[in-house]
C-alpha cells in the first residue's frame, strides 16, 4: 500500500461502474479495494488488462473475497484498509428481476446499505461514503426529474433503492456521515449484461451483421429513456466524493430518446436499418415500466463541473463496435478526461 495513496473501497467493483470506477482511481493513483463474489469475471479481467497495459496507472488493485451482506467481512475491511473513500455500487440492479425475487433485492438494495454505514460508524475511520441511487426510484412523476422531485417507486428495485437514498440522506442530516447519493439515469457501456436492452440491441446488431441472426424482438419501443455513457457517470461519481460539502446529484445525459431511437442509431453503426430486422413483441412488454425518463442534471453542471458529453448516437455506435470485434479488446473508455 502506497504510504500516501488515497485508498477506495468499491463494493460491486465487477458491476459495469465498478469496474469503470476502479479504473479511473487506478489512473488517479489511488489504491483501489474492491469487494467481489467471483474473480472469475470478464470485468474484472478488463481492470487486469487495463491496469497492466496502461503506463498511467499509479495505483494498486486489491480484491476481497466477500458479500455486500455479510456485515463481519465489510466491517473487518473498513477496518484495516481506513479507506478515505467508499463506493457503494453493488446492487441487484435487474428491475424486472425485482418482481419475480423482491427478497433478495430487498436484501441487496436495501438492508445491505444499512448494514454498510452502520459498520462506517462502528469503525470510527472518516471516510466520504457514495451510494449509488437510481432514477427509477423517480417511477411515474413528470420528467425532467432533479433532486428535489418526488419519488414514485414502481418496482421492488425502486422501492429498495428509494429506502436507500432516503437513509443516506439522514445519517448525513442527523449524523453528520459525509455522504452523497448519486441519483443516475440510464447509462450505458459494452460492460452492460445481455439482460439490458442497449446491449441487447448492440449484441444483436452484431451477431445479425455477421450472418448469425436475423431478428430482434423487442417490447414497448416507445418508451423514453436518458441514456449516457457509464465512464463519463463514474467520473462524476468521483467528482462528487471531492466537494468540500456532501449532498445529492443528478447524473444525467438531459436528452431523451426512445428504444426505437437507440436501435435506429445501433443498426446504422452496422450500415443496417431496424425496420428491416427489429420485430414488437408483445410479451416483452412491462405491466410497471416507466414511459419517460429524462434528468435534470444542473447541480452536477454548476457544483461539480460535470455533464455528459457523448450523445446516444455515438453510445450506440461505442457498444455495437465493441460487439463486432468480438468482445476480445480491452475495453478502454473513449474519453479524453481517461487519457
């Protein structure tokens, strides 16, 4: 451990923003802790390889064999590593997952955030704590949606993730806890899982140009989302972890699109139209899905000195490229902030 090296504690880290966030720290020459289930991950294969082809990278990596819910091992870390910042970033993040397993993503979502600031407490260390929250938990209220808008929860994740943010807030108000919770709206990246529908359109671009597919089956195409690109909301992750005063933030791209917007923009990455391979189906559709989505990300813009740059279009055209190579790169952030 470097003697004057900021130390990170990253719970998820072999989730997309983790394994983003890890990345950027590294660069920055923080020694990067990172809690995993499995090292056996593609992600966490993508630090490796980054770490070790990139002379930039200051820092040292460091993986902990471990559950977000098991509060003996995550108090043990904080512990002994005194980190000066924590990232929580593990989560059961599949919305629709959250309806058929509402127990589990209670635990994951909710309970486990609990545990992890009581253990923040019980440790005595200071340390900047930063909880992933999620625009879902906005559900049915009226886009653009900032800090101060209700929330309307209409999924277990939402409702999970909404009890989250609201505790956050009060160890912060009550307790003095330098705390943030980033508020992220749909963000994207060709770390997203299959299960996701950005890297369900990219793959199946990719595997339709090659001659392996020939439809796409899709849900409510319709509906609206603020997509932006994953490296960009870590950074901003990151920047808010450094202001002198800790609050909440937006993470937001403040455009919207449709699905149908983003497979428009994924199939002419591959010189193809999606009129001609995209099919609606009706069993895809949500019965609770949100129709609109879209953030207002002022605080970040004018506190922080964030705001995300790439364009959807060009997100799409980031993922389908990694999809046609194959998945064999080493997935480098195209940001001129990483370089």
């Amino acid at each position: 451990m470097g003697q004057n090296r900021r130390r990170a504690f990253i719970t998820g880290i072999n989730g997309q923003d983790g394994s983003y966030l890890a990345q950027l720290l590294l660069l920055k020459g923080y020694d990067v802790y990172g809690l995993t289930r499995s090292r056996r991950d593609r992600t966490l294969q993508q630090i490796e390889l980054f770490a070790a082809g990139n002379d930039g990278v200051r820092g040292g990596l460091h993986l902990i064999d471990g559950d977000l819910r098991d509060r003996n091992t995550v108090l043990k870390t904080i512990e002994d590593v005194a980190p000066t910042e924590i990232y929580n970033l593990a989560s059961q993040s599949n919305v629709a997952r959250s309806f058929s397993e509402p127990e589990l993503t209670h635990e994951v979502n909710y309970l486990a955030v609990s545990q992890l600031i009581d253990a923040i407490r019980a440790s005595g260390i200071h340390t900047r704590f930063f909880q992933a929250s999620s625009s879902e938990m906005f559900g049915l209220t009226k886009p653009p949606q900032n800090e101060d808008s209700p929330f309307m929860p209409q999924s277990p994740y939402a409702v999970a993730k909404t009890g989250a943010h609201v505790q956050v807030k009060e160890m912060r108000e009550s307790f003095g806890l330098f705390a943030v919770s980033g508020i992220a709206f749909n963000h994207e990246s060709p770390r997203r899982p299959e299960a996701f529908v950005t890297r369900k359109i990219s793959s199946a671009v990719a595997s339709i140009s090659r001659g392996q597919a020939e439809t796409l089956h899709l849900g409510n195409i319709e509906a609206v989302r603020d997509w932006g690109y994953a490296p960009e909301y870590v950074e901003g992750m990151w920047r808010s972890l450094q202001h002198d005063e800790p609050n909440d933030y937006v993470f937001a791209s403040e455009q919207s699109h449709t699905v149908r917007d983003f497979a428009q923009f994924a199939f002419a990455a591959a010189g193809l139209d999606w009129r001609d391979h995209v099919v609606h189906d009706d069993n895809l559709e949500r019965a609770h899905d949100m129709k609109a989505s879209v953030g207002d990300a002022s605080r970040a813009r004018q506190v922080l000195g964030w705001s995300a740059t790439v364009t959807t279009q060009e997100l799409a055209g980031i993922m389908v490229d990694y999809d046609l190579s194959g998945n064999d790169e080493v997935d480098v952030p195209r940001l001129d902030s990483w370089s």
